[in-house]
C-alpha cells in the first residue's frame, strides 16, 4: 500500500488541520496583545479570518457602517441581499464596535 502525502492534507494530517485552533476568548489573541503594546494594533478585522462569534464589519467604524447601510438600502430597497443571506457577515446585524 501506498501512502502518500500531499499538501491537501494526508491520512494522518487532515488538510484544514491548521484552523482547529481554539481560542477561548478574543481576547486570548496574542498578535493584538503585542500589536497593542508597540501601538501598532489596528481594530480591522480581515472577514475572512473572522470566527462566527466575531463582528468585522463594525471594525469598519460607525461611519463607514451608517454609510454601507446607506448604500444598501439605496440599491437594494427591499433588502433581498439582507434577508435571504443565510449566515455569514451583514450589515443588518452589524453592531458598532
């Protein structure tokens, strides 16, 4: 039998096995401790390393929330992209962070 390794991931070794870490808290983050203490820590929140628990779209800012929301609804009155968005990251529940 012939077992081989591959960057996907491996019959030892799933492939996403690098995104089971677990943070306890968010505050538990190392990188924004340090990034604190040399006052180079920024409030952004890439979405796409964002846990569920996470809000990254009130790291925005309440202005830059108020004025997508504004937009949003210019475009999309009904609110179609808003309402039927299973999950994931939206404005309609986007806190000001």
């Amino acid at each position: 039998m012939l077992k081989a390794a591959t960057p996907w991931g491996s019959p030892t070794k799933p492939a996403n096995w690098t995104t089971l870490v677990d943070w306890a808290e968010e505050k538990d983050d190392e990188w924004e401790k340090l990034g604190r203490e040399r006052g180079l820590y920024l409030s952004f929140l890439y979405m796409n390393d964002a846990a569920r628990e996470q809000n990254p779209i009130a790291r925005y800012g309440e202005e830059n929330v108020n004025r997508l929301k504004e937009v949003s609804l210019k475009y999309d009155p009904s609110q179609l992209f808003q309402t039927l968005q299973n999950g994931g990251f939206q404005l309609s529940s986007a806190l000001h962070g």
